[in-house]
C-alpha cells in the first residue's frame, strides 16, 4: 500500500488518544470503588515496564510523533493503576503508594532515555538488531502479563475487577495503531504490529470471557441469594416441636 503520511498521523494519533484515555476507566473505577480486587497488579505493573521497551523501540525507529508519544502515556498510567493496587488490595499507605509510583516513574523514565542513547548509534550504523530486541521485549511481556489476568479471571469464574471499557479502548487503541503502521509505507515495521496486535487479541480474550462468564456468575449469585433466602425463611427440622413431628411421620 502507498505511503498516506496523513492516514498514518490521523490514525496513529486516534491510537494514541485511546492508549491515553484507556487506563482512564480503570483508574476511575478502583477510585470509585475503593478496591482492586480482581484486577492483577502484576498486568498493569508489566504492561508500564512493556511501554518502556516499546517507547525506547518508537523513538530509535524515528515511528510517527503520536505512536513516540503513545507508549510514554500509557506506562505512566499503567504505573498509576498499578499504585492503585498497592494502596486498595495491599493496603499500603497512602504515602507509600505515592512513593513506589514515584520511584517506578524516575527509575524507567532514566532507563528508558539511558538506551535510547545507547541503541541509537547502533541502529544509525545501520544495525537493527539492538533496537528490535526491545521491540520483542516488550511485545513478549505485554503477552505474558495478561497470564496473571486470566488466572484471576479462572479463580473467580468471571471478570471482575477490570474495567471493560478500559479493555474495550486498549483493543481500539491496537487497532488504529496496526492501521498507522500500514499507511506508514516503505518497510512495514513487523515487531510494532505484533506488538500492537497482541494487545488486540489478548484484550479480546479477556473481553469475550466477560461477555461468557460474567451473565453465567450473576446467575450463580441469584441462585445462591435465593436458596440463602429460602434456607432463612423455612425452620429447620430441629426446630419444630417433637409431637408435632411424630403426628405427621
């Protein structure tokens, strides 16, 4: 396909607009809520450590301005959901959880500018190998950091504690994302889309469990609500006068 320099900035700042505001749901609903339950800590702490990788790969790679400026938003919110869980599930102080946010965000912030500075004069001598080793990276740990997800979805039989909004415009995020690559032109950046893409299939999963499961679990908790009710309102065998018993056995 030619490249459309404007198709590929328009789309790739829609997937930026989406990785911005994906987290955003969440984050509103553990606030809202006042607990994480559910939702893996281990997701969104490596999903911030995936957009370091990948930022470093966006910058090297010189991809368009929305898709350099995309993973840096989204590991900084990844990171603020992820002090959401230490302070709502693991119940650390308030100040504590500001402090490990803090740290996570100077700590990855110089990482990811120190190899930046350090796989550039590689890649600019025209080996690509150093920086596509990031790129793999992070599409690797966006990959397994779902496995966490998927156990606590399997434990609890249902989807809870996520947002599906939030998992909703993460996928929509992957997508515009692939689209920009593919109007970009010249060599198709293969790593970016399997990187992009396995965040549209992963967030898939977890959708399409929420859609099976959870219907499946508020009948569960129906059913248990009224057998609980009935247990309540029907005395008990043991309860009921002896002659009364042995009139009608």
């Amino acid at each position: 396909m030619p490249a459309n320099s404007a198709a590929e900035n328009v789309l790739g700042t829609m997937g930026t607009v989406c990785w911005t505001v994906q987290l955003v749901p969440q984050i509103w609903k553990s606030w809202r809520t006042k607990s994480t339950e559910g939702l893996s800590h281990w997701l969104v702490f490596m999903w911030g450590v995936a957009g370091v990788f990948l930022g470093v790969y966006a910058v090297v790679q010189d991809l368009n301005i929305p898709l350099i400026v995309q993973p840096q938003l989204f590991s900084s919110l990844c990171f603020v959901s992820w002090a959401q869980c230490q302070y709502y599930d693991k119940k650390r102080s308030h100040m504590t959880a500001i402090t490990l946010l803090a740290t996570a965000l100077a700590l990855f912030g110089a990482f990811e500018t120190a190899m930046i500075y350090a796989v550039r004069p590689s890649t600019r001598r025209g080996d690509d190998g150093p920086v596509k080793a990031f790129g793999i990276i992070s599409a690797a740990i966006i990959a397994s950091a779902l496995l966490p997800q998927y156990y606590e979805i399997y434990k609890r039989g249902e989807v809870k504690g996520i947002s599906i909004m939030f998992m909703t415009i993460d996928c929509l995020g992957g997508v515009f994302s692939d689209l920009s690559l593919v109007f970009k032109g010249g060599n198709f950046d293969l790593i970016a889309c399997i990187t992009y893409s396995l965040a549209v299939v992963l967030d898939g999963i977890v959708l399409l469990l929420a859609a099976i499961l959870n219907p499946l679990a508020r009948r569960r908790r129906r059913r248990l609500a009224v057998q609980i009710a009935i247990a309540e309102d029907v005395p008990s065998q043991s309860s009921i006068p002896r002659v009364f018993t042995r009139r009608f056995s």
